[in-house]
C-alpha cells in the first residue's frame, strides 16, 4: 500500500492504494464514487470516462497514484445539489438516455468539450464522442443533447457578463 492524496470533485482524498490499483477501481471500490461504470476493462468503451486536468480519459487504464497532483472530475461533481448540471438536463430533454449505461462517460466527454469549446461543430462533436461506446440509441440523440447543452451554456455564460 502506498499512501496518496486524491483531488477528485475539489475535494481532496487521503488514500491508501496499491501500485497497479486504476482509478476506475479507487473511484468505485474505494470511494463508493459508483456514477463511473466499467464496461469493459480495456480502454474500449468510454463508460468510465472523467476529466483528468481538463482532458477526458477512460479511468480503467489510469494507474491512481499517478495522478497526484491532479485535477480530476467525476460525473458526481456536476450537480449542485438537486440542480442538474445543464449538460445532465439536456441529455434528459433530447432523450439522450435509454439504459443509461453509457451516459456518465457521454456527459464527462460532452463536458470536457463545452468546456474547451462552447460552439463545437457537429464533426467536433463527434469526434470528442468517438472514444464513447453506446449500444441503445444509435448517437443522435446524444450529439442533438450535445448541441442543446452547448447553446444553454452559451446563454447562461452571455447572462453573466
Ligand atoms: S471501462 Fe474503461 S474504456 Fe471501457
Ligand atoms: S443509453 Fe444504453 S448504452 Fe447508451
């Protein structure tokens, strides 16, 4: 066991892992941070997707004492309380999500792209989702979340200024 400090949603976490523990296995055995899921293990699936210093990356293939140091955000950190981030209220309002399987890893990519990009493309849009795996609604749904999303953000960024 190795002892490591965690900064996960703002909030930082005193560990105690293992060298080859990932960060998919701390954030959900560990921390019980479950909104992460693991689909496949091996880097295919996106489903365990977070925001690692403002990058998306799958967590399955990131060894966690590596990531000292770092800035890292879970789907858990969006919501403040019971108001839904816009991008969570969007893929609800497009009808982005069936089994909801592959949504959290969606909306931590969606994230990581409004947040880089407030006026993405559609071909932007697919290719910041091209690491997402979805097997119940056929993507168009979501890229169509992907777009609302961005044109709320845009509104509400324009009303602070
Ligand atoms: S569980 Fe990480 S990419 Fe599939
Ligand atoms: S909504 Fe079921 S896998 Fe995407």
């Amino acid at each position: 066991m190795e002892s490591v400090e965690l900064k996960i949603n703002g909030r930082i976490y005193p560990l105690q892992i293992e060298k080859n523990w990932t960060l998919l296995f701390v954030l959900r055995e560990v921390l019980g941070l479950t909104g992460t899921k693991c689909g496949c293990g091996t880097n295919d699936c996106g489903a365990c997707r977070v925001i690692v210093d403002g990058t998306a990356k799958n967590s399955c293939c990131l060894i966690a004492r590596k990531l000292e140091g770092c800035e890292i955000e879970t789907i858990e950190g969006l919501a403040r309380g019971n108001e839904l981030h816009p991008i969570q209220k969007a893929y609800i309002e497009a009808g982005a999500v069936q089994c909801g399987f592959c949504t959290p890893g969606m909306i931590m990519s969606t994230k990581a792209l409004l947040d880089a990009n407030p006026d993405p493309t559609e071909a932007e849009i697919r290719e910041a989702l091209s690491h997402n795996l979805c097997r119940c609604t056929g993507y168009v749904k979501i890229v169509e979340a992907v777009k609302l999303a961005a044109k709320w953000m845009r509104e509400e960024a324009l009303k602070q200024v």
